[in-house]
C-alpha cells in the first residue's frame, strides 16, 4: 500500500474532496509505499523524533506545519528562499528522514459525526450524554462548575484551565467549540440560552469574556449565570486526533497507526 492509497481511503468517506480548504499535501511523496501513519495536533520536533522512531513516514497533522499559510505552501512552487530559517531546517528534517506530511483537519472537522467532536466526547466520558442533532451540545446530571473543571483537567491532563464565571454554580447544558473557532460563534452560542457552559479551545477575550461578565452582571436575578472554559487549543483536539487512530487502524489493514503526545507548549507560573 502506498501513501496515496491511505489518502484516498480516508477521503473515500468523507463529505469533502481532497485539497479542499486547509487540507492537502505540505511536504513530501505520496507514491512511497507507506511504513506506518502518524496521527498528530502539530508537527513538533518531537513528533518527528517519533515518526522516525515508529518507522512512519505519513504524519497526518490538525495544524499546519510552519507558522503562517505562505510558507506551508513553500513545497507547492513557494520560493524556497523565503522560508524562515526555523521552518526550512524543520524541512530538511522531514526531507531527510522520508517523511509525508498531509495536513487533515477540514474534512475530519466535516465527517459525520465531527471526528473531533466525537473523538473528545468519547473520551472525556460524556458520548452518552450526546445526541448529533444537538450539535455540539450535551447534557450532563447537574454539577458544579469546579465539578466538571475537575473532570476536564484530569481527562484532558491539565494542570489548569481559565474560568469565566463562577464556580459553585451549578450547570448541566453543555456546548463544545473545540479548535479555532470564531468569537461571533462563541458569543451566538452564549447568547442562545441554550448552553449554561461553554468550553472552547481559544477565545477572544475582549469578545466573549466580557459579554459573560456583562450578561452576568445585568442579567435578570432569576436567570442564571453562564460560563466559559478555556482549556486551550491543543487540548481541545487532541482528544480527536487521538481517535482518528481508532477510526482509521481497520481500514488501511497491515499498517500501523499510532498517536503522537506533543504536550503543551507552555508552563504554569503561578
């Protein structure tokens, strides 16, 4: 079985063609026979060090593979002399060790059920309380906000999140926007009355934490609160791309596919 051949099985169930919007090739051969697939959030050093190490030379990335578009495209006629010397020595890594990197996040974003979406409430335990025509909303036994920023933490493998709201309120009505997703989403969502939490990936704080401040602070005394948690971008859809795994070992029988960790790329200080 050769790259291509993973690629068009992939694409073969999925609502979009290939090449569409963010994903497609960013670097290297799809006619390589392949050696194992890599499921990864990002291309880091590290996850290099491990395609290598598993012997996989297709790594099938959420997020691009450099710091802006213009310079993913660097492989696709770009001027190679404009690349930042940071992203062309990345390059010469993945050139030297063989490997094919295909970035696939809008069509696994589009599949039915949203791979990102099921694959993060599978895991955190809540796919249960999930019906797809809901979207990406679900509605858990009512709990206290630090009861389900507990939940998440430990799930996700944080050491904290950012809270905007309170606490000890309690909630049950649950909205997901994971990855990067715009603030007028975020905010039409809070706004909808349809969610008592909102956890996102990112946020726009000028945004959408100020309107769950006001909404909070003017809001009807019989109303209750709402609240946002952020837990960051990359815990949002690593959870999915971690699923991509099992959703995909059974159809390319024979090769292996595997997840790559990368961890956050920050620390605490507290």
């Amino acid at each position: 079985m050769r790259i291509h051949d993973v690629l068009e099985t992939i694409y073969q169930r999925m609502p979009t063609p290939r090449d569409v919007g963010a994903d497609g090739l960013l670097i290297g051969d799809e006619t390589q026979r392949v050696t194992g697939v890599l499921s990864a959030v990002t291309v880091t050093n590290g996850v290099i060090d491990e395609a290598i190490l598993r012997r996989a030379n297709l790594i099938l990335t959420h997020d691009p593979l450099f710091y802006g578009e213009e310079v993913d495209l660097v492989d696709r006629g770009g001027e190679r002399a404009h690349v930042h010397p940071v992203a062309s020595r990345k390059l010469e890594r993945l050139q030297d060790a063989e490997i094919t990197v295909f970035r696939f996040r809008d069509a696994w974003r589009a599949h039915e059920p949203d791979g990102i979406l099921a694959g993060t409430l599978k895991h955190l335990g809540y796919a249960r309380y999930w019906e797809r025509r809901r979207g990406p909303l679900i509605e858990l036994p009512p709990l206290l906000v630090r009861e389900l920023i507990d939940q998440l933490k430990e799930r996700l493998d944080l050491p904290a999140v950012r809270l905007c709201g309170e606490r000890d309120a309690r909630c049950s009505r649950i909205g997901f926007l994971l990855g990067e997703m715009a603030g007028d989403e975020q905010l039409a969502f809070l706004a909808s009355g349809a969610i008592d939490v909102l956890v996102v990936g990112e946020t726009v704080e000028w945004q959408v934490c100020e309107y769950v401040r006001d909404r909070n602070a003017y809001a009807h005394p019989d109303a209750p609160p709402i609240h946002l948690i952020v837990v960051g971008h990359l815990a949002s859809v690593t959870l999915g791309m971690r699923y991509l795994v099992e959703w995909l070992t059974p159809k390319i029988s024979g090769v292996p596919v595997s997840y790559a960790p990368i961890g956050l790329p920050y620390s605490y200080v507290l």
